[in-house]
C-alpha cells in the first residue's frame, strides 16, 4: 500500500568533494570524486548504517560519477538489502546537476556502463539526449525548475515511505526551493524532508517538500560550479 506524501521520508545527499570542488577546474568532464571524497563517502556509511540505510524502501541517484560513487561507497548495506528483494539502484537522469559546464555534463551510457565501479547498476534510463543539456535537460531556468517539479512530483507517487536521493547542490536548492538560493549544501550532507500535501490537495501541483532535519553532514560546503564560476 502506498504511504500518503505527508507521511513520506526523502533523504536528499549531496555528493562527496569531487576533483573540479577542489581544483576549480571545471573543464573536468564528468568529474570523479577525490580520495578524500572517497573517504566523505565511506563516514557517510558510518553514520547512517544503522538508521536511514535500515529503514530506506528505495535508493536513487544522479548518473554522474560524483554521485554514483557516493552513492556506491556512502550506501552499500542499503543496496544489498534492497538488491535481495529485487529493488536495484534507480538511476535518475532527471537527478542530473543542472549547470551545462563539463564537469556537470555526465558520461554516456556505453562510458558508465564500461567502467567496472559500476558494474551491476541500471542504465537503461539513460536516453541518448540524457547528457545533451537541451530540451528537457536544458541549462535554463524554465527548464531546470521544471525538472526539479518533475522530480517532486515522481518521488511523491512512488510508493516507498523512505527514499533516499543522492543529487548535486544546485540541483538539490532547485529541488528543494525551487530556485538557486545558493544556499550552502555541504558535501555529503544529508537532509530528510517531507511533502507539504499529498497530491489530492496540492493545488498547484508543484509537489514542495518541506525539512524535517539535517541527518548527516561529513564534508564542508564546498561551492556548486555556479557559485564558483559567479565568483
């Protein structure tokens, strides 16, 4: 049975330091984590082993590097539980960062699905224009906060009660506010939110999510590539 939205849990993760956080290089295609991401990634799953990763009924993650790779070194007891019952990691394009810089731009499929870290992961979602940053994927700002709905409005009709999401910071204050409010995510900060409403009386079907609680933080608020590109 489904859980009602305002009953939901989402636990919105920011990816661990990546290599353009650190060298501003953002001509980096698909940047890769650090070692000390690596290791962000690994305290993650420290800290939310015995609690969200417990409880979590869906794990969901943006295709770039970044976040594949926390979300393979920050939640491994939540995969393998949820792999025994048939329910892999979903890969999202639409969790996507939502900048068009090389290091925002993700790899294509053929690339990921070659690499061994991640073997064993689902790329069917990824349509050859997931990496276009045109159409849907556009770097604009009716585009990307259209995303960000579409996001809302697909968590909100799963019907899993617990889900966690690992995303980018940009694309998580759209998400979140609807706009880049350049408020500071930290690297692999967890945050957990609820729906304001469920849908049947959400009357402008823009499916908010409203905080519950900060639930880990184990990096520093490392600027997204938009603030450091403004800078």
């Amino acid at each position: 049975m489904a859980s009602k939205a305002t009953e939901k849990r989402i636990y919105l993760t920011r990816h661990a330091e990546a290599e353009h956080n650190v060298s501003e290089d953002y001509t980096i295609r698909d940047a890769p984590l650090t070692a000390r991401g690596r290791e962000q990634a690994a305290a993650l799953n420290e800290a939310t082993k015995d609690t969200v990763q417990a409880v979590a009924d869906l794990l969901v993650t943006s295709p770039l590097r970044r976040t594949l790779s926390t979300t393979l070194v920050g939640f491994p007891h939540l995969r393998q539980r949820l792999e025994a019952q048939g329910k892999p990691i979903i890969v999202l394009p639409q969790l996507q960062e939502v900048n068009d810089l090389p290091c925002d731009t993700g790899s294509d499929r053929a690339v990921l699905e070659a690499d061994p870290e991640f073997a064993g992961l689902d790329f069917s979602a990824l349509t050859p224009d997931w990496n276009s940053k045109q159409g849907f994927y556009a770097a604009t700002e009716d585009a990307i906060r259209a995303r960000a709905r579409w996001v809302r409005q697909w968590l909100r009709s799963r019907p899993e009660r617990h889900i966690v999401v690992v995303s980018h910071g940009d694309c998580l204050r759209y998400i979140t506010k609807g706009q880049n409010t350049h408020e500071p995510w930290a690297n692999v900060e967890m945050r957990e939110f609820t729906f304001a409403a469920d849908e049947s009386e959400d009357k402008d079907g823009q499916a908010w999510l409203v905080p519950v609680k900060r639930v880990a933080q184990e990096g520093e608020a490392e600027p997204t590539s938009s603030e450091q590109t403004a800078s």
